[in-house]
C-alpha cells in the first residue's frame, strides 16, 4: 500500500506574501467563513520566517486552518512536506503558493521576543527557514491539472472541506513543476532529498 509522504492543505489568501496582516479585501473574499466572520486569519505571518525571529529551537511556526483537527499520526507519520494552496480571488483560481519541507505537525505555541506573536501565538506546523518556501511563482491547481499531471493520488480531487495526503509520486510532480517555475537553491535541495533519501521510496 502506498504510503503518505506529502499533504496538500488550504490556507487563505494573503495579498502581502503571508508576510503581515491581511488587507481588507483579503478577509471579504476569504474562502474561509471564520475569517469573514472574525475579520481576521491566523495565517498571516506564515511565511515572515526571513523577517520574524525563530523559535529557540530554530524552526518557524505556521497555521492551516485543516489541521485544528490534526492528521493522524498513523496516516501522517511518513510525511515530508506540507505543501499550502490557496484561492487567488483577484485572478479567480487556486494555486500551491509555497511548502514546508521536513516539518513537524502538531499545536506549537510561538514563544519567539516578536510583539505580533502576542496576537498570532500559536500555529500547526514548524520546520527550519531553509526548508520553508514561498513560491515567487505560484502553481495554479485545479481537478483537471491534477489528474491530468498526477499531483494527486488516482481517482482523488482536491478537498473542498479538508486537506489531501499525497504519494511519493505525487510530490516528485509537485515538486518538478514548482522548481521548473521557480530559481530556489533551498527548492531544488528539497527535491533532491526527496530523489535521493529512501525513507521516502516505496
């Protein structure tokens, strides 16, 4: 049986890079009905680990909203990476706009000296700044390109309500195309972990 080494899970979207609070619109036209309703996301700073501090341990903390129910640690014990997708309501599509590689998965309070932690404290995934990435070009993702380019496992679409494991193939795809769109040093070392590591081959 294959085995869960990649999760793809939805985050809201955020027109300054996940770097600070959302804008106005960000929250109106969230896919999320939390986020109407509070005004706000806990997502915001999920990809500041260049311009925030680090945990004293050296990893840096981000929110899905999918994992306050957190994956199983039967069905997520072999994954390597949490990929995060989101829906770009300016252009009318979703896209994987970035990846925590080598993560751990679970509820992690954000101790950090960072005055913004006091409102966004705590998150669902941490891993070190060289294995978290922000797309400088997203990859648009629908039913049909995953069926058609095998970004996900045969017969499955992308959760509307919830987060979608993936195979090794499936994050080998995943990963051709994002390190075809985008010159990362960090990406394309990721990727070659993935190739080269065969506790992630089966």
């Amino acid at each position: 049986m294959a085995k869960n080494i990649g999760i793809l899970a939805s985050i809201s979207w955020n027109s300054n890079s996940w770097q600070d609070q959302a804008t106005p619109s960000d929250i109106a036209k969230s896919n999320f009905d939390y986020v109407k309703a509070n005004g706000w996301m806990h997502e915001d700073l999920n990809f500041g680990h260049r311009k925030y501090p680090l945990e004293e341990n050296g990893t840096y903390i981000a929110y899905t909203p999918q994992f306050n129910t957190l994956p199983s640690l039967e069905e997520s014990k072999y994954v390597g990476i949490v990929f995060l997708k989101s829906f770009n309501y300016h252009k009318n599509k979703n896209f994987i706009v970035g990846c925590y590689a080598f993560p751990d998965i679970g509820r992690f309070v954000r101790s950090a000296d960072e005055e913004k932690y006091n409102v966004y404290d705590f998150g669902n995934i941490r891993a070190t700044p060289e294995n978290i990435i922000l797309f400088s070009t997203p990859m648009p993702i629908t039913d049909e390109i995953c069926s058609i380019k095998g970004y996900l496992p045969k017969g499955k679409k992308l959760g509307k309500m919830g987060y979608n494991y993936l195979e090794y193939s499936n994050v080998l795809k995943i990963l051709d195309e994002a390190t075809r769109l985008n010159r990362d040093k960090n990406l394309d070392s990721i990727k070659y972990k993935f190739l080269t590591d065969g506790r992630y081959k089966f």
